[in-house]
C-alpha cells in the first residue's frame, strides 16, 4: 500500500479558513491525476483540488461543508491501487467550471451523466441548464412545464434560510469594516464624456484590429484615476494605526459584480500598462470571475479602486471604501442630460462620478480636487495619451 496525503492548498496570509463544498469521489473510488476531487472555497475565490497522482480515494478526513486551514489533511489516495480511467463522461463533468457543477449539484443532476456540448465534450452551463428543464417536464402531468404561481395564496408567506457563502460573509465583514475603521465622506462632480466617446469611435475599429480587444471605457477611468493618484499621493495611500503609508505604485482594484458576489481583482502597475493592456486585464478578470477561476493573489492588495455602477444603471451611489485602501472611484450611467454651455443650454452625455475617502488622511480639499482631475483628464482626454 502506498499512501499519499491530499491536503488543502496553501492559502494566502489574509485568507485564515476555507470552506469544503463538496466530494466529487467517494471513498473507494478510483482517481486520475490531475482530476479535480473537491472545490474549496476562500472568502475570495473558488479553487479546485486536483489529484497529485492516480490510484483509490482510499479515506476522507474532512466532509462537505467542513471548515480547514492551510496545508491541512483532508484525505488520502491509496495508489499502489490501480486506477481505471474514468469514463468520458465523468472526466468532462470534472472538467466543468466550479459554477456549473454547483448549479448541478443545486438541483440534483449528475453531471457525469450529461453529454457535454463544450469543448472536448465538457459539460456547460447550458447542458446542466437544460437536463434541469427535461427533470422538470417529466415531473410535470402530461410533460407540460408550468410556471410557479405568480400570486401566494392568502395566508401562505413562505420563507427560506439560507447560510451565506464564505465569500458573501467575507464582503459583509469587509464593508462592516470600511464604515466602522473609517471616516468615510463622498464627493460628486459630472463629467461630459463626449471627447471620450468621440476618440473611442474614431479609433475603436483600428483598436481592436491591432490589439485583438475592443476599446472600452474602463481603460479611460483606470488611466485617468492613475493620472490623478500621480498628483495628489495621498489618495493612493492607506492607513496603518497612527501612520500612513504611501505606496510608490500603482495597484488599481477593478471591482467586478459575479453571481458569486463582488471581487476586486487587482491591475498591477497600472500605470505602466498601455490602453490595450488594461483592457485585456479587465475582459480576462470578468470572464474568469464568472468561472470562480481568480486567484488569491490576484484579489490582494491594491492601493485603489474602481466600481462602474454604470454598467448596472446606476445614476448615482456612494462607494464603500475596500480597507486598507484609503478611497474608491465611482462610476456611473452615461445619460444625455441638459447641461449649460456658454449661457446655452445643449445636451450632452454626461456621467456623474463619486469619490469616497478616507477623511481621517484625506481633505475635502484633497478629494475635490483629485476627482476634478479626473475630470479633466477625461474631458480632454489627449491629457492622458500624452501623459501630461
């Protein structure tokens, strides 16, 4: 017998407990190397366990739902057991995103059964999407789906409790945080972000023809923040007991909303990064937090942050500042609005934008000015292209 401990991975120095959600081997069951045994879930992301060589899950030390630390045991794979292959199906189901095969899990599909229409047959969120409307059309009399009714019959209030996930308790005590440990304040300016839209479409084709990515509007707040950090370091800096550290660099939260719930993954120097390398940052960052695939490392730190509301509708809202950090920028819906220009009143495409900062390092006067350079730099946007 050969024995090989499987412990859970090493967690970052912030992350102090994580979470099992669920076994995908029984014990007894054989195992490949490199197929994922569980998902383990931090307060900031998801990540999958796989097998460090092949043989039987032959004990489990720790069930679903358990709680562990770094480097802990929490099972063991006998490999001096030979190990079959496992079946196709079962190899594209381990295969699948962490957020599919909870979605399979929640209403009790296997989806090692599914035949997987992604890539090298894997199993998406579409197949599982749809198993779940065959379950329910076979459950209901003469195969025809109906509808949940829209009106709860008089008398019937019917609740549900539901634990929240590591990470939903981690951004509640993060925000609990923010506004205990702070003196938070938000200031408001509007910008016309017509210049703005004007350079985007008389280069966006040419863009994306060379860089491979479209040309959005992320990258312009992100560079026009950095512009402004550069002038007035004491946004960019955070707060450690009576002292204040100011940080040389440019790390630039991007915060992004998933079904997960919200994390700020982290534009490293941000300010050496071209248009097209934030936008590949962002795309990237948003495509692998709806797959729960961020890592650790990418969620800390920063000195930063950006929240674009906008995308969701929002006119207008006060953002919560994510500690250490000592300020948040916040966007906002782009709307034709009256505005006056030259005792004229014209229209234009205006944004509203926020700042909230720390008041205990930051001056109202500090803050008005860095968000009216902010607009600046967006309202004559050459400023930013050429670095001025």
């Amino acid at each position: 017998m050969a024995i090989i401990d499987v412990k859970v991975p090493q967690l970052s120095e912030s992350v102090s407990e994580a979470t099992l959600l669920n076994w995908h081997k029984q014990v007894g069951e054989a195992v490949a190397e490199g197929e994922n045994l569980i998902d383990v879930e931090t307060d900031k992301v998801v990540l999958e366990l796989p097998a460090t060589k092949s043989g039987v899950l032959s004990k489990i030390i720790k069930g679903d739902g358990e709680k562990v630390g770094s480097e802990e045991l929490i099972a063991q794979i006998d490999t001096a057991v030979t190990a079959a292959k496992p079946a196709a199906s079962r190899a594209a189901a381990a295969a699948a995103p962490p957020s599919v095969r909870k979605l399979a899990r929640e209403h009790e599909i296997d989806a090692g059964t599914l035949h997987g229409s992604g890539r090298s047959g894997r199993v998406t969120k579409e197949d599982v999407l749809n198993a779940i409307q065959q379950v329910a059309q076979e459950e209901t009399p003469g195969n025809v789906p109906q509808a949940a009714p829209a009106i709860v019959p008089s008398g019937n209030r019917p609740e549900q409790r539901v634990a929240m996930t590591r990470i939903r308790q981690r951004i509640a005590e993060r925000l609990l945080q923010s506004q205990q440990n702070a003196a938070i304040l938000t200031t408001f300016n509007e910008v016309n972000m017509q210049p703005v839209m004007d350079l985007r479409a008389r280069y966006k084709d040419a863009f994306e023809k060379k860089h491979g990515i479209k040309l959005g509007f992320s990258s312009f707040f992100v560079k026009a923040a950095v512009l402004a950090l550069q002038k007035f370091p004491i946004v960019n800096a955070s707060v450690d007991g009576t002292d204040i550290i100011y940080h040389g660099y440019f790390d630039i939260g991007m915060a992004i909303g998933s079904e997960r719930g919200l994390v700020v993954p982290i534009i490293r120097d941000a300010d050496k990064l071209s248009f097209s390398d934030i936008e590949k940052q962002i795309a990237d960052f948003g495509a692998r937090a709806k797959l729960g695939k961020l890592t650790m490392e990418e969620l800390s730190g920063g000195t930063f942050s950006v929240s674009n509301g906008g995308v969701f509708g929002s006119m207008l809202s006060t953002p919560i500042i994510n500690p250490p950090q000592a300020a948040i920028l916040g966007i906002h819906a782009t709307k034709e609005r009256p505005v006056v220009e030259n005792g004229q009143i014209v229209i234009r495409p205006m944004n509203y934008l926020a700042v909230s900062y720390d008041h205990r390092i930051i001056d109202g006067r500090e803050a008005v000015q860095f968000l009216a350079t902010i607009k600046e730099a967006l309202e004559f946007p050459g400023r930013v292209l050429l670095d001025l």
